[in-house]
C-alpha cells in the first residue's frame, strides 16, 4: 500500500485585490506552523502570482495558476503559457475546472491540449472532472466522468502512462459555490470509480499513488468526514480558501 500525502489546495478563483492576496498566504503560512504530513497549494489570479510567491515558503506552500494556454509563446492575445507561470513560480496549474468547461466553452480535448503541455514542462497539472446535476439526476454521473477522463488525459492514454505525481479532483458542478456538498458516500462512489479507471487504464500501481481530491463546497465542518473515505485525498476549495481562519482549520483537521 502506498501513503498518500493528503493535499489541500485553495483556489482563489477572481477574487482578491494583490495587498489582500499576499496577507492571506503570509497568514496562512504562520498559521500551519510546521506542517510535514498535508500538502498546501494555492491558486491566485495570474497577476497576484509572483507577489504570492514572494510572500511564501515555497517548501511549506505549493503556487498554482487556476489555468494556462497550451503553446509555449505566441500571438495569443491575452492568453498566459505554462512556461510564464514557471517564472512566476508556479509548480502547479489547475486545469478543466468547471467553470471554464462551462463559462468558457473549454471542451476536454482543449483541457488535455494544457494537460500535455504542462506535463511537458514539468508542471503539476490538477484536472478537475465532474457532473452537472442534471447529468446526475438522469444517472449519467459515471458515463460523464468517465468521457471527461478519456478526453483530458487522452496524452497519456496514447502514452499507456501517467505521471504519478497527476492530480485529479471531483468537483461535482451541482456543488460548487452552492453549499451543497456531496455526501462522504456519494463523494467516495465517484472517487472509488475515478480509482478503478486509473488502474484499468494504466495500472495498480499508478491508481494506488495518485491523489484524487473532492471540491464542491468543502469547509472545516465537512472535511473530516469526506476526508475519512479511503479513495478521498485532499480537498480542492473555492469558498473557504478565501479566509485563513477557515483554511488553516481545514490544513490542521488532516492532522488528527
Ligand atoms: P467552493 O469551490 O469550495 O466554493 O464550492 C470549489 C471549487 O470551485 O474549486
């Protein structure tokens, strides 16, 4: 069996002015002390970026973008490669979250257009997949999932290996921002399934090390219990990753 490193990871989303963004990871880092046995990641807006960086540990606190463009450089108007979110210190990036599958028209093959070129460059890439509640009322839940796994990690499909160090996260869209929160069960027969994908995909071995985390209104109340299920590794946060208080408290609640 192989120990996965619980993570919890903030995703800032568009929110937070740059003064406010450094003060809140300057209080989140004296607020987790120490921490060995959890993971830390935060996503800030690209422009918050390098200051965020320059305001953390860099060993106690991962630094994620919550997304990228997929070519090195280039006559991309407004669009961030991978390879500038290395220079400003990202070890991370979010990719396919749902509000830029939904808002942003962003489909799988361009989620796994990003998955590749970050796995190029050596960046983490966190993929997110999940269902609307309209899919899980008409009990397609799994087909879902599963069409938005083959599509965004098709790279490593064709490769027949995925980095262990991958990142996935179920966010169920019917719960993010909404307050309603997967139970630990629902939460865990998804993840359960996303596990068994991974090891007919791949192999055992890849599915028992890589960490699959649950977003979709997650807040120190709740984590403990999602936390408990044995396919759930960690927590991807909108909401309570805005306040240190509430994100410190989910950071100390993996410890017990
Ligand atoms: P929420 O967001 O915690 O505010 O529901 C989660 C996310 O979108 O990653």
């Amino acid at each position: 069996m192989f120990e996965r490193t619980p993570m919890i990871a903030g995703n800032w989303k568009m929110n937070l002015s740059l003064d406010e963004a450094v003060a809140l990871v300057e209080a989140i880092g004296s607020g987790i002390g120490n921490v060995s046995d959890v993971e830390v990641l935060v996503a800030p807006p690209f422009t918050h970026l390098a200051a965020v960086r320059g305001a953390i540990d860099a060993s106690k606190i991962f630094l994620a973008a919550q997304n990228m463009h997929w070519e090195m450089s280039g006559a991309y108007t407004g669009e961030i490669s991978g390879r500038m979110l290395q220079h400003s210190g990202c070890t991370h990036v979010i990719l396919g979250h749902s509000e830029r599958r939904t808002l942003f028209n962003e489909t799988s093959e361009v989620v796994n257009l990003k998955v590749r070129a970050a796995s190029f460059l050596g960046l983490i890439p966190v993929v997110c997949v999940g269902e609307t509640l309209d899919e899980r009322e008409s009990e397609r839940t799994f087909e879902v999932i599963k069409e938005q796994l083959d599509l965004s990690l098709d790279n490593f499909r064709a490769d027949q290996m995925m980095p262990t160090s991958t990142i996935l996260a179920y966010e169920p869209v019917w719960a993010i921002g909404t307050g309603k929160t997967a139970t630990p069960e629902q939460a865990e027969e998804v993840h359960h399934f996303i596990r068994l994908w991974i090891e007919q995909t791949f192999n055992s071995g890849t599915a028992a090390q890589v960490r699959i985390l649950y977003g979709g209104s997650v807040k120190p109340d709740n984590v403990k219990t999602l936390m408990a299920e044995p396919d759930i590794d960690g927590a991807l946060v909108g909401g309570a990753s805005l306040k240190s208080d509430s994100f410190v408290q989910l950071i100390r609640s993996q410890k017990a």
